[in-house]
C-alpha cells in the first residue's frame, strides 16, 4: 500500500481539507499522511483561518518524509509564502509525484499578500507538480484570463498554466458554467480530456474541490493513469454531492463514503 502525504488546512465541520483528503485516500485504498497548515472553523457566515507556526509545519514535513516513503503528495491551502516556500523546499528533496490544488484564500483585503502567493505558487511551486486542478477562479488568477465563461477559454487558461511548468492540468468547471452540465476540462500534455456529468441541484458541496484532487493524488498511488484518475475522481465526487452531509440550508458537506452506497 502506498503512503500519500496531503499538506493542507484543517476544516472544522471536516466537509474539506485535510478530514476530506485523509477520508478519500482511506476509500481508495491508500494510507493517508497529514501535515496541518492552518485550522479554518467554518461558522455562521464567516470562515475562522489561524495559520500555524511555520517551524510546527516543517516539524510535521520532517517527520513525515524522513520516516516514511511517500511518492505521493497532494497540496491544498497553504496560506501565506513563508509556507509555500517550506514546502518546496522540503518537496524538492524526494522524487515525488505532486497533485497541486492551488486553493487560493485570504483574509479579506490582504491583496498584497495575494499578488505574492500568486507569483509564489505560479513560480515555484506550480513547476514540482505533475498536475494541478484550479477551478473557474483559480485557473484566472493562475493565468491571468479572467472572466473564465466558456469551454474554449478553460483551454487557454490551461495551456497557459502548462507555460509555468505544470505539465498537466484540470480546470474544473463545475457548476459554474452556463447549462445542465457540469464540465472538467483536462490538459494532459498536447492531449485534451473533456469530463462531463449531470449537475445536482443541491447544496452538499462543501470539500467536493479537495475530495477531487485528494481522489485524482490516490488513484495516481494505485497505478491509475491520469485521464481514468480524473474520470473516476469526477464520479466519486459526483456521489459525495448526490449523497452529502445537509448542514443548514445554505451549506452541506461532501461524504467521501458515498462511492459505498452505491455498490
């Protein structure tokens, strides 16, 4: 079995993060590894975001990769440069296979530290990963394409994303594009990979970003080449949604265990 290392934020009501990567690896038989970068308790109308001490991070990186072989690793929120930059460089040390979920959140109005970790990620971290998989928002920001409305315009962004030396990525258009579908765009190398499935109209979504990319990173582990990854990653995110966790009517969260029910 392999081992998959995902450093990312903790998520208090555990629909996203590191409760939802670790509880993915663990369906798809893997065994999941964690360095916590930040706690985010989700309240009421707001997101609480503490960042840890970047020595305790690099405390869990070391522990990690020193003791264990790990090939596979997954990063989501990272949150600000310093960390970024600690996770390159204990990730530059091993040859690993690196899925990059580029979740890009702030504190409101700190967009100078925005412009930073935008360079950061697209200038030194974005070049270890084989694969990325910003959504709608991120892959603007990433490649500076901005509104992202249409199918043509995601491969743009994707293949300027590749230019910063990504070789492969996922835009996720989701929900968020215009009709009844919701549509994942994939750039494997000069290949492209249209992904397609019904929308569901339901608010089960909360964590369905991380759950992707924590699936597409596990199945990676298991042999999967990537077009199939990000296929069956898609449907195992599909049933989280169709099978969620309702929290209010607002808010709801994936559950990573869907994909038993249906069988």
């Amino acid at each position: 079995m392999e081992n998959v290392l995902t450093i990312a934020g903790a998520d208090s009501l555990a629909g996203g993060g590191i409760q939802a990567d670790l509880k993915t690896f663990e369906e798809l038989d893997v065994f999941g590894v964690s360095a916590i970068t930040s706690v985010a308790s989700i309240l009421p109308g707001k997101v609480a975001l503490a960042q840890l001490a970047p020595e305790v991070i690099n405390q869990q990186l070391t522990s990690i990769l020193s003791q264990l072989p790990v090939r596979f690793v997954k990063t989501g929120l990272l949150g600000d440069v310093t960390t970024l930059d600690l996770v390159c460089a204990q990730l530059r040390q091993f040859p690993v296979w690196l899925v990059v979920d580029p979740v890009l959140v702030f504190k409101e109005g700190a967009t100078d530290l925005a412009a930073d970790y935008i360079a950061a990620l697209r200038q030194r971290l974005l070049p270890l990963a084989y694969v990325t998989t910003p959504n709608l928002d991120e892959a603007a920001q990433l490649s500076g394409l901005a509104p992202i409305t249409t199918r043509e315009q995601m491969r743009t962004a994707a293949q300027r994303i590749q230019t910063l030396g990504c070789p492969n990525v996922v835009v996720k258009g989701g929900s968020r594009l215009a009709g009844t579908v919701a549509v994942d765009y994939l750039r494997y190398g000069e290949e492209e990979y249209w992904f397609e499935e019904p929308k569901i109209q339901k608010k089960t979504t909360d964590g369905a970003g991380c759950t992707f990319s924590a699936a597409i990173t596990a199945l990676l582990a298991t042999g999967v080449a990537l077009p199939q990854a990000v296929a069956q990653a898609k449907q195992f995110v599909h049933a989280g949604i169709d099978h969620g966790v309702v929290i209010s009517e607002q808010l709801g969260s994936v559950w990573q265990g869907a994909s038993r029910r249906q069988e």
